[in-house]
C-alpha cells in the first residue's frame, strides 16, 4: 500500500504500484458480459397483485365512506 520513507528532516510517503490495471475497454467487456438475474417476471406478476389489491382495498373504503355519509 504505501511506505513512509524518512530522508532527513522530511517524511515522504511512496505508494506501491498496483500489479495490473485494466484499460477501459477491457473492464467494459468484464462488465457486460457478467450475467445478471432476469427479475422482470417477478416485478410484473408483484405489480398486477399489489393492483388488485389496492383495487379491492379502495372499493371497500369507499364503500364504507358511502355508508357512513348515508
């Protein structure tokens, strides 16, 4: 990581190189071909359940709205 060099009165700090670093085309070709989980199935079925439910939550709000005006 880094080593502190004294040479007399001053205090140098030298970082060590790193071994390999890679270009930007090489870490864009790393990162897209790693495989990602395919979740959309998951966000569609959740999203039509959490519809109906607000659905059906909202009808029997109303309903009991319209029951308590009457």
């Amino acid at each position: 990581m880094a080593k502190l060099a004294k040479t007399g009165s001053r205090t140098l700090i030298r970082l060590s190189r790193p071994g390999h670093m890679p270009t930007a085309r090489q870490f864009l070709a790393d990162y897209f071909s790693v495989e990602r989980p395919h979740t959309a199935h998951l966000f569609f079925s959740r999203g039509v359940i959490d519809f109906l439910l607000g659905l059906i939550i909202g009808i029997l709000i109303g309903l009991i709205i319209a029951a308590m005006a009457t």
